[in-house]
C-alpha cells in the first residue's frame, strides 16, 4: 500500500486571518501605512481591496487622527494599520489624543519576527509597553491561531463602554505563519473581566429624579457621551420636559440645537459667560457623559459648592473624581436620560432660564459685537467663522484643530445638526484638524466636512493635503492665520508681561503648497472679500483651502483664567 | 497621618498586566511598599496583593477604582489592617563563626515563634513569619549576631469575611484548581 496521506485543508495565514476579521467585523475602511514588519498583511490586503478600502496616509499620525475623525463621525472603532517601530511610535499621539476623547481606535501594529523579540531588532520598540498608559487595551500576538479572537476582542472593547484606543502588536512570524486550525471569526458580545453597565441601577435614578424634581435653579451640562450613546433625542425630551438650561461641553457640541430656547452655551476656559458664572448659582447640577475637566471647573475648591451634583456616567471611575455627585448614576446616557424621563415632573424654569440672558447680552456687548462687526484693517477669526455659520446655516462637521481659532470655532458656530463637531479637546494635539476632517468626510461624504485650522497647527500634518488630494474628496480647509502661535502669545500677553517668546511663525505661502499638492485654493486678506471667499471655498466640488488672513494679535474671551473660578469670568 | 492600605486585585492571568498595573500607581507618584502576585485557587485568577501607605482615604477609594477599570481585572479591594489576616515572611541569614557567640535556638523557637531551616558552615538561615511589626522586632533582636542577608517578601492577605473568592468574582464558571 502507499503512503498515508493526511489531509492538509487549506488553512488562512495570519495575515489573512486579520484582513477576513476586519470583514467580518463589518470594517470597510483602513487608514494605514505599510513598513517591513507589517508586509505579509499588506500582501493579504493586496487580495481584500474589494472589500477593505485602504487609504494611504503620508505619516503615521495622519493615520491615527484619520481613524479618530472616521470614527467621531460613526461611533466606531476607526482602523489603522502601520509598522512596527517608528510607525508605532508616530501613532502614539493619536492614540492618547482618543484615550482623553473616549474613541474608539483599533491599531494593527506590526511587530518584529517573534525570535527577534527582546534583542534590539531593526525597527523593534517596545509598543505594548509604550502604548499602555495610553490604551483603553492593548495586546501582542505571536500566534496566528490568536488571530480571529483577538480581533473580535479589540473591537468589542474599543467600542463599548466608554469607548477607547486599542492596540494589537502583531509579530512577521505571526502575519506569516499559517494557522492550524480553521479560521472562525465570533464577535464577542461580553467579556468576564470587563462589563460596563448600560442601564442604571433603579434606585440611583430615584435618587437622581428627587433632586432633579425639588431643584429650583437646575442646570445641565451635557458632555460628549450624550453623543457617543446617541442621547441627543432623549436629551431633547427631556429638557423639553424639565425646562432645565443646557450647557454643552467642548466635545459635547451639538448634542443640541444651538438656537433650542433652553441652550444656554458652553462652560469653560473659553466658554460663555453666563454659562460658567452661573455654576456656581444653580442649585442641582445635572452632569451628563462628561468628566469634569479642569479646563471646566477652573479651581474645583470653589466649583459649584452650592450644588447638589447628579453625575450620569459610564465611566464608574471617573464618579467623584474631580466632583463629588450626590447621586452617581452610572450607566449609558442614552439609556438612562430614557430611563429617567418619566420619573421627572414636567416644569418650568423661566426666571432661571432668563438669568443666563443678561450674561449673554453683556458677553454679546462686549466680546461677540466687537468681534462680528469689527472696523480694524484685519479680519477677525470670529467674524470669519460667524459668517460660515450663517453661510453652512450650522449644519457643517466642523473640524477644529487647537489653540485660538478652536475656541472662537466653538463660541461661533451655531451647531444645528447632531454630531457635527471633531475637535482635540482633553489632549489638545495640534495638528488634529487636517487628518481628523479627512477620517470625518470619508466616514460621511455627503456631509460637508470643514478643517478650520491655525497656522502653526496646520504645519504639523500639512502632509496629509496628499492624501486629501489622492483621495479626491471634497474637504473644505480654512487656515485662520494670524501669523502666531496665537493661545500661547495671548497668554504672554496677558500673564507673562507680553514677553512674547517663540510664538511669531514665519510662514510658507499656504496656497502655493496646497496647489503644489493639487489643491486649489486662495488668500483673502480683505473683509470686502470674505463672503464670496467663503462662497468659493462651500462651493467647490474638490478639496478646497482658504486661508484667511487674520487680526494678529487678537484674544479670545471670555476667559477663566487657569486655576481661577467660573465666577472669574474677564470678558477682555 | 499615613495609614496603610492593602489593595487586593483580582486578574484573569494575562501576560503585561502587572505593568499596566503599576503605571496606575507611579503615575500619581505613589510608592508600592510591597507587591506579591499569586495563583488563586480559581483556575487562570491571579491575585496581585499591593501596600500602600497613604494620608487620603479618598485618593485610594480613586486609585481603587481605575485599578477596576483595566479590562483585565475582575475585582479590586482596598483594606484597612483591621480588616483582613495578613502575613509576611522573612529569612534571615546569621553568621555563626566558631569563636562566636552561638546563636539561641530555643529562644528564637519560642519565644520569637521563628525557625532555623537551614544550618550552614559558619551561618544559620532563620525564617520568620509574621506582620511586619513582628519582624521588626525579631530582626532588633537578631541584631546581636552578624546578619549577613535579610530579606522580606510581600504582603499576602485574605479578608474577615465567610466569603469565599467567588463571591466577589463576575459570575462564571470559576472551576477550582
């Protein structure tokens, strides 16, 4: 007789175990960026490009601020892919910039070949643990075998919850081995160790509900979980029933309607006036997805003392961090803004409600009339953004990067529609708005999609205009260039005796490295051309950049000094 | 005034961890006074045991608490001295040269509750067990020879509770080892 032939199935390598999860998973999208030690994935991807759009970025970091866009938009998890080493590291700042924002990121790292591990191997870096302080997971693998479960896992864990950064390290021998059993891909739906609680326990939102229904001058601050958890129609119910003034935080924006009657702005460094004083006015404060930033609170010894606080959070460690709640209610926004809708009377806070009034018309009298209808030579950022709300009627993604022109964004545009802001808020990443806005108009091409961007922070990832350009998509950029860097000059200004030091950029010619990327665009320095400027610019069907040259040294107010109390308001 | 507090920490056994562990520690600037790691009687549980010494109850209700947030962790306990038994173990090696004093082993045996486990050319190795206090005290008095190494090891502590592990576990199937 012959020989035994034992029957050897064809069985996926590691490689392609990644790229049938990511199918499987539902992904469609890959920002990445090939290198050695990720090849063999790049070679199993070459045969999925049906299925997986791959977009090549120009630098790791354009990457993972793509997938944090993309993800921003969708509610979840945005997919990068890079190599090991210097790729892994690049990919480090966009990484802890959605571990501060609650993003969900899934990083496909590869990794030098396994025998190599631990020897100081080309483009070897100890990933798993730098990316540990700053991922909500993280994980190596060095068996193909792993590949399918891991997978599931990573997603599973980057999107529920609080959402978060992920990252899997994947060794050449893993991508290159073949798996030895066959390849089976199951979501995972919970996890022994980790399970976070949706509904809110029965008795936290009947302590909650009492405060909530004896308060006199309640007030709301809605944070960005209202918009992770798609609560902004509950949130609406709600406040339509209770008459209960909202405040919206900086990733918060636009879980409403910026002209709904009981909108009362934004608190905060940069925040309203009204907004921040009278936190330390209302009796209950109704925290909702949000986590008590200190660039909120400003001093916490004398933050909203007077108060009774009601925290609704997901996050059960971040209950009593910086504020202590009266009544935690831990769970879901959504579900428990749902769930704590009828135990709530129905009321009216209108003398409340009215008290924010004057505070806006001193700020408007002060701040917005001097800044909309300035008579200077110059434009002022806040006129030029006020004029694109009007022009957008609020109903742009409005992608900012960081500094001045992000905090005159959110001051003046008039968010209409949900889920419209993508903005660097806990860690503050210049050069955020670019790659972020392209993730956000590949995840949404139908929605305009509009960069505004300083000019300091928009020459960190300017490399990324080639990626907008080879995708061909219609991302509108607008530079706000004030020739400084404007949030550090402003405080040298008025808290380091105008000493200005290192802030004075001088810049290349914006549209001249636009057009050598293919982008068209141009320079508008006078007011008399600004609204046919921006018409141009919402007008284009290809990706467009306007920069706007602006006051130089303007400031943004109102301002809460660091460390200083809400009721510190300086207006200028 | 500083207390004590012992942090037990239940993990699936997952390879990292005791890292991602301690960044949550070094990162407030808190020093570990002592870490033990062990099996537990569940299959694949880990127990991480760590002091800490700390003025603020508060801040280690906080620090508890993002110690519960790691996905790999199922339970996280602090504890004041008074609410658990705990032990440490210490060994002490003596020199015992031919012209020096011997040492005493039936005071060690009784009245320090401590034991010679091994006997050396010229030195002895006595262990000790007991709270940190007791081995203290027990090293003051070993003083008097040459102690040539002293070692320590960590903390290990159960809780004054009838609970067993499992009732502090996320329901499962925790099969026992």
């Amino acid at each position: 007789m012959g020989q035994t032939q034992s029957y050897q199935p064809n069985f996926l390598t590691g490689a392609q175990a990644i790229m049938q999860s990511l199918v499987e998973q539902g992904v469609t999208t890959i920002f990445g960026y090939p290198g050695g030690a990720i090849m063999p994935t790049y070679d199993a991807l070459y045969d999925y490009q049906d299925r997986l759009h791959h977009i090549l970025v120009r630098h790791e970091q354009g990457a993972g601020h793509a997938a944090q866009g993309y993800a921003r938009m969708l509610n979840k998890a945005g997919v990068c892919m890079v190599t090991s080493g210097p790729g892994a590291t690049n990919l480090i700042t966009p990484i802890a910039d959605a571990m501060l924002d609650s993003t969900p990121l899934v990083c496909i790292v590869g990794q030098v070949r396994g025998n190599l591990l631990g020897t100081d191997a080309f483009q070897e870096c100890d990933v798993i643990g730098m990316s540990m302080p700053v991922t909500k997971w993280n994980y190596q693998v060095v068996d193909a075998n792993e590949i399918p479960e891991i997978m599931a896992k990573a997603f599973y864990i980057a999107e529920t919850g609080r959402p978060g950064p992920v990252l899997i390290d994947i060794t050449r021998t893993a991508q290159s081995d073949k798996m030895t059993i066959p390849f089976e891909y199951k979501s995972i739906k919970s996890l022994i160790s980790y399970k976070p609680r949706i509904d809110p326990k029965a008795e936290h939102l009947e302590a909650a509900a009492k405060l909530i229904n004896a308060a006199k001058k309640p007030y709301i601050l809605a944070g960005h979980g209202v918009l992770i958890s798609g609560a902004e129609q509950e949130l609406n119910d709600f406040v339509d029933k209770t008459g209960i003034p909202v405040a919206t935080t900086l990733l918060g924006m636009s879980s409403m309607d910026a002209d709904h009657p009981l909108y009362v702005g934004w608190p905060g460094m940069h925040g309203n006036y009204g907004a921040n004083f009278l936190t330390n006015s209302c009796d209950v404060l109704i925290a909702i997805g949000m986590r008590f930033d200190d660039r909120i609170t400003g001093d916490l010894a004398s933050y909203a003392k007077q108060a009774k606080v009601v925290h609704i959070e997901i996050d059960p460690s971040e209950v009593d961090k910086n504020v202590k709640a009266d009544a935690p209610v831990i769970g879901d926004a959504k579900s428990a803004l749902k769930a704590l809708l009828p135990l709530v009377n129905k009321n009216e806070h209108t003398e409340w409600r009215n008290e924010f009034r004057k505070y806006d018309e001193e700020e408007y009298e002060k701040i917005d009339k001097k800044d909309i209808f300035h008579t200077g030579d110059k434009i002022t950022m806040g006129e030029a953004v006020h004029m694109l709300s009007n022009k957008t009627k609020g109903e742009a993604v409005v992608v900012t990067d960081v500094g001045q022109h992000q905090m005159i964004t959110n001051h003046y545009y008039r968010f209409k529609k949900r889920n419209s802001i993508v903005t660097s808020g806990g860690a503050g990443t210049m050069g955020f708005a670019l790659p972020a806005a392209f993730g956000a108009k590949v995840a949404l091409p139908e929605r305009e999609v509009i960069a505004i961007i300083g000019d300091g922070g928009f020459q960190m990832t300017l490399q990324e205009l080639g990626t907008i350009a080879q995708s061909g998509l219609p991302v509108k950029i607008i530079i706000l260039n004030n020739n400084f860097l404007g949030m550090v000059r402003q405080w040298q200004e008025l808290f380091h005796s105008r000493r200005y030091s290192f802030v004075e950029l001088q810049n290349p010619d914006f549209i001249t490295i636009a057009k050598g990327f293919g982008i068209d665009g141009h320079k508008v320095e006078d007011r008399t051309e600004l609204s046919n400027s921006l018409d141009t610019l919402l007008n284009s069907k290809t990706p467009y950049l306007l920069e706007i040259v602006c006051e130089k040294e303007g400031n943004v107010f109102p301002m809460v000094p660091a460390g200083g109390s809400v009721t510190n308001v300086r207006l200028e | 005034m500083l207390t004590t507090y012992t942090i037990s920490i239940f993990t699936t056994n997952t390879v990292g961890l005791l890292n991602r562990i301690t960044i949550i520690f070094t990162r407030r600037r808190i020093n570990i006074e002592c870490l033990t790691v062990s099996e537990t009687e569940r299959k694949g549980v880990s127990r991480f045991t760590i002091v800490i010494r700390n003025e603020n109850r508060e801040f280690v209700e906080k620090l508890v608490r993002q110690i519960r947030k790691i996905t790999d962790v199922l339970a996280v306990f602090g504890y004041l001295d008074d609410e658990i038994v705990f032990n440490e173990i210490a060994l002490f090696k003596i020199a015992t040269p031919l012209q020096g004093e011997s040492i005493d082993v039936k005071t060690i045996n009784l009245d320090w509750n401590a034991k010679v486990v091994h006997w050396g050319l010229e030195y002895v190795v006595v262990e000790k067990n007991g709270t940190e206090d007791e081995i203290h005290e027990f090293y003051s008095y070993l003083k008097k020879w040459e102690i040539l190494e002293y070692i320590k090891s960590g903390r290990v502590a159960v809780g004054k509770t009838e609970k067993g592990l499992v009732a502090y576990l996320p329901e499962g199937n925790w099969e026992i080892v």
